[in-house]
C-alpha cells in the first residue's frame, strides 16, 4: 500500500506540472500568448506552428485523462482508508475528519 501511494502521489506530482507546460506549449504553438492571470505575458514554449508544439497538445489531451484517473484512484483510497480499513489516514489532511466518527 506503501509503494502504491509512492507510486500515485508521485505521478499526481509529476503530471501537475507536466500538464500544465504541455497546454502551455501548445497554445504557443497555436500562436496564442499565455498570460498569468490576464496580467503578467509568459513567454512562449513552442514556436508558432510547429510540430512539437502541437504534439505535446496531443499528448496534454491524453494526459489529461490518466490525470483523471489517477485522482479517481486517489479518492477511492482515501475513501477505502476512511471507510474499510478505519486507520485514520483521511485526518492527516482533514484535521476535523477524525470528529466525524
Ligand atoms: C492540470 C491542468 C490542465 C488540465 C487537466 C488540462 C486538460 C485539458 C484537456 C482535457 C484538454 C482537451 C480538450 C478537448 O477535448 O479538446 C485540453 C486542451 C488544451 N489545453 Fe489544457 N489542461 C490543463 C492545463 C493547461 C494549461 C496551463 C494550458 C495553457 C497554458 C492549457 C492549454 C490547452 C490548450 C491550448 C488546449 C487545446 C484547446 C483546444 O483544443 O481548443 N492547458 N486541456
Ligand atoms: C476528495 C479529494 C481528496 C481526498 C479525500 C484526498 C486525500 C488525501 C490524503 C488522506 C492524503 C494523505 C495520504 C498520506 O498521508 O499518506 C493525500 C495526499 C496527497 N494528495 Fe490528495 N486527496 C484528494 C484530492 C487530491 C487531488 C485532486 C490531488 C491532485 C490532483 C491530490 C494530490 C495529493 C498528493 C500529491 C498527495 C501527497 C502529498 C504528500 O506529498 O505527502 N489529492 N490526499
């Protein structure tokens, strides 16, 4: 259960940011500026048209959904800690959880 977790947070981690950077690119290589809140201009990661950019689109897309499943399997993990196997991992990051009982 250990290794699982390891293995899941870790890639919630990795695809967080990876995600992002990937969307980024790709809307670089729409030839669309980026901008942090409407405010501050990043630049862009990709240049306008290119192939890499709109491949790491594809891949952004099919990222997405792993990101997806790997938080619906997340949940049910915590879910499963709270509910089957009662061993108070959900109050580590709820700290009103553990009142609940
Ligand atoms: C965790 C964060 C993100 C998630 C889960 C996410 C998810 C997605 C998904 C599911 C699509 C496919 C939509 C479709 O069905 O066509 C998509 C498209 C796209 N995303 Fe993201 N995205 C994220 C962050 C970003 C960021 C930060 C950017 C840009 C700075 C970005 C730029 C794009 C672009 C340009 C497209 C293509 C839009 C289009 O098809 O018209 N994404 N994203
Ligand atoms: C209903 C929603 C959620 C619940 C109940 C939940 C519950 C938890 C719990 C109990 C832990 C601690 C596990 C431990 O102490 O070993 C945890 C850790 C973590 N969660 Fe969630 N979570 C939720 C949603 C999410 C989402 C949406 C993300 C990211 C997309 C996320 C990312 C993480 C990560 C990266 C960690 C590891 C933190 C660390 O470095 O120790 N969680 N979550």
């Amino acid at each position: 259960m250990r290794l699982a977790a390891s293995v899941t947070h870790g890639l919630l981690y990795v695809l967080l940011i990876a995600l992002p950077l990937m969307g980024w690119a790709n809307a670089s290589a729409r030839g669309w500026t980026v901008s942090l809140f409407h405010v501050v201009p990043l630049p862009a990661l990709a240049a306008a048209g290119s192939a890499f950019g709109h491949t790491l689109g594809d891949v952004h897309k099919l990222t997405a959904w792993v990101l997806l499943g790997l938080i619906g399997l997340h949940v049910a993990a915590a879910l499963f800690h709270q509910f089957v196997i009662r061993d108070g991992t959900l109050s580590r990051m709820l700290p009103g959880a553990r009142k609940m009982r």
